[in-house]
C-alpha cells in the first residue's frame, strides 16, 4: 500500500565498603570466630530501598533514551528492555489489538518509535475510534486510522488527486462523501484492505449522518 504523493537493568547500586579502621577492627574481632555474622531482615531492607532511587533512575534514563530512538535504530535489547519496564507499555501490547483504545495506541506508537497516526486523529475523531472498537466495528476504525496516516508529514499541504481534485487532509472533515472521494483515493493498494477499510468507515458515518439528520427534524 502506498498513499499517492507522498511507520540486569537494576544493577545501579552503590558498592558498600568498609574504610581500612573498620576493617582492621572487623578482622580483630573475627580472627578466632567462626560464628557467622549476618544482616537483619531489617537492615537488608534499609539497603534495599536505599539504593532504590538511584536503580530507578537508571531505569527510567533508559527508557528516556530508548524511546528517544525511531524502531529502526532499536536493538533487540533495547525491544526487550523497554516491554520489561515500561509497565503500560506492557499492557498495552498484551492486549487484543482489536480492543486498545486511541490512546492506548497513541502511546504504544510512540513508546514504540513507530509512526503517529493517533496523533493526527482529532478529539472528536480519536472518541470515535472508542466507539467503533467498543461496538465491535473493527474494520471501520481501521478506515480511521488510515485517515491519520494520510495526514502525516502533510504539514497543511495540499494533495492533488488523480482525478485533479485538491484537499488538505488535515482539516478536511470526516465525512462519508469525504471518506470517498478525498481520503481513499489517496491510496493505492493491490491487495483492496485500504479500500474495506474506507467504505466500513464511510458506511458508518453514512448511517451515523443519517440518523442525527432524522433526530434533527424530530
């Protein structure tokens, strides 16, 4: 498909080491003793979380630079690392496609380093992304999403048709005459999905017109 004119970390730690007085006098009471001497629960507890900040940070500069990367400069640790600590991130991905919300994919996109087409979805749009995926229309919120694609790096510039017709993708509204006669025919594909995909979306809002059109004259 193409679009005509145009996707161990915690190993910060401080090193605890006795100064040269301490140890003497550690090895002086020890010399004839093998009782073993260990830390309190309590005690291991009070390193643990003394140190805690500083693993956390470590972390989270990771994660920072990693998602300061596109995907294709992402090595298969940095794949690994970011999914093992970035706990939404996570989440999201364990979920079905089919069921994550505009923001949820808004925020994987980016955690990510892919292409942001939730990014160029309106308010109002990205709330109908949420309905259609609530109600189970998948192939229409498909169709929504590829309405954020055509917008990408567009810049408000305008596109000019095959047929010479000419539309800025960013502002133009969603619509189903929109649907298809401007955005879809932005799109080339053999296989026909980006073709599904628009008329599941534009025959939803046909309906959706339709029906606050009837609600309007009473």
């Amino acid at each position: 498909m193409i679009i005509q004119g145009l996707n161990s970390v915690a190993a910060s730690y401080a090193a605890i080491q006795a100064s040269p007085v301490q140890r003497q006098t550690i090895a002086a009471a020890t010399a004839n003793i093998s009782d073993r001497v260990s830390i309190s629960a309590a005690a291991k507890a009070m390193l643990a979380e003394s140190g805690a900040p500083a693993a956390a940070q470590a972390v989270q500069d990771r994660l920072d630079a990693i998602k300061a990367k596109s995907a294709l400069e992402r090595t298969a640790d940095d794949t690994e690392f970011l999914i093992k600590n970035d706990k939404r991130l996570a989440e999201i991905v364990a979920k079905d496609e089919q069921t994550r919300t505009a923001d949820e994919i808004d925020y994987m996109q980016k955690a990510g380093g892919f292409v942001n087409t939730m990014a160029e979805l309106s308010p109002t749009e990205k709330a109908m992304y949420d309905d259609l995926v609530a109600h189970g229309n998948w192939e229409a919120a498909k169709g929504l999403s590829l309405v954020g694609m055509s917008r990408i790096g567009m810049g408000g510039q305008q596109v000019t048709l095959p047929n010479g017709r000419v539309f800025d993708p960013a502002t133009t509204e969603v619509t189903a005459d929109n649907i298809r006669n401007l955005f879809q025919q932005m799109f080339v594909d053999d296989s026909g999905q980006s073709d599904h995909h628009f008329e599941a979306l534009a025959s939803y809002l046909e309906r959706r017109e339709t029906a606050e059109g009837n609600a309007a004259r009473g």
